[in-house]
C-alpha cells in the first residue's frame, strides 16, 4: 500500500482544489446576471434557429475535421516509434518508412483532389 500513498495524496489534494476553486468563485465572484450573459455564445452573431444560407451547413467543414483527425491520429501511431527506436531493429524502420509513405500519398491526394483548399 505505501506505493500507493503518494498517488492518493496528489488525488487528493487535486479533488480538494477543485472543490474550494468551485465553492470560492460561487462565493465570492459577482452574480451580475444581465440578457447577453444567459444567451448561449455565438461568437459575436445574434443565434438563429437556422443556419446562414437556408439551413444547410456546407459539408467542407465535416471533410476538414474528418481528414484533421485521420491526419491527427496517423501521426499518433509514430510516437510509440519515436521513444523505442533505439530497440527496434531494421524491420521496424521499414515498416514506420512505409508508414509515412502511406501517410504522404493518402495526403498527395487529398491535395490534388482539393480537400485542402478553403474556398
């Protein structure tokens, strides 16, 4: 169990900051509720019920945020790489080599299909 006493000591030292941040700031922060403050952020723009444009929201935003996180977690794989290199033999260097070769041509071709272009 001693292992362990460091552990619950930091966890509990972290639970007990965010118990006093919340219970300080509800009693001393100003409570000054006034019409901008209970509408929902909108980033400057009035909210609508409907999207700009007759509700459709263009589909460049999903195809972004779809190739960010193909992109994002492909680059995640090479890390486990990066820490145990100097273990792994010749073969794990080939295999994170065609890693990235499949990596640039999934984005060679994004490119030249113009999935990166914002207009």
């Amino acid at each position: 169990m001693s292992p362990y006493v460091p552990l619950l000591i930091m966890l509990a030292l972290g639970a007990g900051f965010a118990a006093v941040s919340v219970i300080a700031t509800s009693l001393i922060g100003p409570a000054r509720y006034n019409r901008a403050k209970l509408e929902a952020y909108e980033c400057g723009i009035e909210p609508s019920p409907q999207a700009s444009g007759g509700g459709k929201v263009p589909i460049k935003f999903y195809l972004i945020a779809m190739l960010f996180i193909i992109f994002d977690i492909e680059t995640v794989f090479l890390f486990p790489f990066a820490i145990a290199f100097n273990q792994l033999g010749l073969f794990a260097v080939v295999e994170v080599l065609l890693f990235v070769a499949a990596v640039l041509a999934a984005y060679a071709y994004v490119w030249r299909r113009g999935g990166l272009d914002w207009d």
